[in-house]
C-alpha cells in the first residue's frame, strides 16, 4: 500500500505486422509504445471522489454516499473472470449524467469505465475511497494506439493497490517499479473489463500490452509475450484522416469472398511476416546488426503492399511512404489503415538531422509526428519527483 499518493503509467500500443490477418485467424505482432498515459491517485478522508481527465475535459466530482446505492449491482463476490452486464453499464451511464451523443461519447465512455472499476474493486473492500483521480495521456485518441487501454490499465493498477487487493510495488528510494506477474494478471483482466465498458468486445490485445509491454503475439484469441525484445525507435505519423475499423475489416471480407484464391494467399503471407519479424525481433535481443535492420525494413515494405492490395491503404499513407523513403527510410500503416498512424522504423545509425527533415515534410502535409521508441515497458508506478517535466506540468494543471 502506498502512503497517500501514487503515480502509475501505462504504454500505448502498435501494431507492427498482421493487422487485418489476424481477423481471418493468422497471427499479429503488437508491440507497446513508449507514449504513455500517466494517472495520479491521492487518497482523501473527506467523503469525496474526483476525476479529472484534462485531455478530454472531463473533471467530475461525487460524495462516496452518492455512489453507495449504486453498490447494489456490484456485489463483493463479483469476479474479473465475469464481464460487465448490460444493466450495470446503463445504471451507470445513467448516474454519471453525461450526455452519450457522438462527441460525448469518449467522455461518457471513460467516465463509465472508471465508475465500473472503482465500484467492482472497492465492494472487495467493503467501503468507498475517497481519493482524487488525475489522468494525463502522451497519447491520442481513437487514433488506433490504445489510448482507452492504457488508461483501462492504470485505473485496474492504482484501484487495485489503493484498495489494497495488491501491494504497491515501489519502494524507498526507487523511482520506476512493477508488480509480480501473478499481479499483473489481475491488472491485465480488470483492465480487459474496463475495456469491454468502453468498446463492447475488443480483443484484450491493447490492455494486454498496456500491462506487461514489450511485444506480443496474438492469434485466434490467443496471446503471448515474446521472451526477449529489443528496443526499437519508430517515427509515428498520424495523419489525421478519420477511419472506421469496422468498415474496413468489412471491406477485407467481402475480398476475400470475392477473390479467395486471390485473397487467401495475401493474409499467409501476412502471417509469415509476421512470424519472420517475431525471429528476427528474438535474435536481435541478444545482438542486433544492420542486417536485421535491413530485414525488418524489408518486411515492412513487403507488408504495406500487401495491405494496399487488400484494400486498406489511403493516399496519405502513401505519402507517409514516399516522402520518408526519399529520407531512404521505410513505412508501414499499422492497425486499421485507410487513414489512421503509420510507423517508420528508425535505424540506430539514421542521423538526427535525416529524421527532422523527415518530420518537417511530414508535418507540411497536415500530419502529426511523434520520435518514440517500441517496445517499452508496460504498467509500472513512479515516484513522483522521478517523473519527467511535461508529466509533472500537467499534473500540477498548468
Ligand atoms: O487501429 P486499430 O487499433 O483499430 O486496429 C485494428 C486492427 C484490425 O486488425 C484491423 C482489427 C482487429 O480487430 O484486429
């Protein structure tokens, strides 16, 4: 347990090869991204609970009594193994009060999910905390990087310890530290749940990496972490253009109705990319050389083809390739496509000066760019000082 305060972060996630593929069954590499989402808890004795959720301005307040008729619903014995009912996502909604139009939705959405968790984990302790609750995210939203996860991850995380159903794993003197893995499991299924609030049935991919970071490996709702993964630079590039996931995995289907000779052929050799990126990701964990670089680039380019051919790429993807291969740099979309992010593997011996003329064309053309790194740590708690100064800016409200 922690004394009064404590800071927890979770990554975003990517997905670096067999998007879509893993729809019709093959097997998809997800790896976390070192933009985070970084949620502060305080403890209180007063009666009162707070949110604030400065990137989509929400900030609400509620006395603990106005919740405890809400408990009814959520009785201590519920289990993380059982998924949010219907009534009490409505009771919910209903309490919480903001309005559930399409703009309002993110806001009613994660208000929702945080009423979810906090009612399911504190009937385990038989009362209600007081606490404020502060959440500040590195990450956009709806972008495809899940955002909603990682927020979902640091809820399940500091909820679970502020209630004390798990430890808190920082000690004196530490600055970065995390849970056990039986403990991170608990995170990861709470996190699942807040997830399912939010998006009705995802595929646990994005809580999954939120928790325990690194690279995963997913297939036909099967997830594992690679053993060893090495540190990547990517360049992200959001192009702004809104995309809807569920026509576009609608779009690949129908292909693959029509054109199943065609089509088929495509998504194994999707899977095989992502089965060849899984053994070079291992082998340069112990020791990484140009020629895995060389590797990775080409199935990048290999793999933004492919998901061209199957009917989700977008012009400004193919801007994003073509203005960063004249930096002789390689890109791929990654989760839906048709718009959306795409990644641009960074070599270590790429010169600063050759990515900064890269992000300047990019940023010419409308798009954001972020400088990160993949394959960062999942949840961890963080003591407060050690936090770095854009954090701290935004905990302190400035
Ligand atoms: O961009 P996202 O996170 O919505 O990625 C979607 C990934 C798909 O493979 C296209 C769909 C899915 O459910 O796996």
């Amino acid at each position: 347990m922690f004394n009064k305060t404590c800071v927890v972060s979770a990554p975003g996630k990517v997905i670096l090869h067999g998007e879509h593929a893993v729809v019709h069954g093959k097997v998809a590499v997800a790896v976390a991204l070192n933009l985070r989402t970084f949620l502060r808890m305080t403890l209180r004795n007063d009666g009162k609970i707070s949110i604030d959720l400065p990137n989509i301005r929400t900030k609400l307040c509620w006395e603990t009594s106005e919740l405890e008729p809400l408990l009814v619903a959520f009785p201590a014995d519920q289990i993380d193994s059982q998924p949010p009912s219907p009534e009490q996502v409505e009771k919910l909604k209903e309490f919480s009060g903001v309005a559930d139009g399409a703009a309002a939705a993110t806001r009613s959405q994660a208000t929702v999910a945080f009423l979810y968790l906090y009612l399911s984990i504190a009937s385990k302790c038989g009362v209600l905390p007081s606490m404020d609750i502060l959440v500040w995210s590195e990450l956009p939203t709806g972008a495809g990087l899940g955002s909603s996860a990682a927020y979902s991850v640091c809820l399940a995380g500091a909820l679970l310890s502020g209630c004390g159903v798990i430890g808190y794993p920082l000690g004196e003197g530490q600055s970065v530290a995390r849970w056990t893995e039986v403990e991170l499991g608990l995170i990861n299924r709470w996190a699942f749940r807040g997830e399912q609030v939010i998006h009705g049935n995802p595929s646990g991919v994005d809580n999954a990496v939120g928790t325990w970071g690194g690279a995963l490996r997913y297939q036909s709702g099967k997830i594992s972490s690679l053993k060893r993964v090495p540190t990547l630079r990517i360049l992200l590039t959001n192009t702004k253009v809104p995309r809807s996931t569920k026509i576009l995995v609608a779009g690949v289907k129908d292909k693959l109705l029509k054109f199943p000779a065609i089509m088929e052929p495509v998504l194994t050799s999707i899977d095989a990319i992502s089965q060849e990126c899984e053994g070079v990701l291992e082998a340069m964990a112990e020791h990484s050389s140009g020629e895995h670089y060389a590797m990775l680039e080409e199935l990048i380019d290999i793999n933004q083809h492919h998901l061209d051919a199957i009917g989700v790429g977008h012009s400004s993807l193919d801007r994003v390739c073509l203005i960063t291969a004249s930096h002789g740099l390689h890109s791929k979309l990654t989760g839906a496509g048709g718009g959306g992010c795409a990644i641009t593997l960074l070599r270590p011996d790429v010169a600063p000066s050759t990515v900064e003329a890269a992000i300047r064309d990019l940023e010419d053309c409308g798009f954001a760019c972020w400088e990160t790194d993949i394959g960062a740590l999942g949840v961890c708690a963080h003591s407060p000082p050690s936090l770095k100064a854009e954090v701290l800016k935004a905990f302190s409200g400035i």
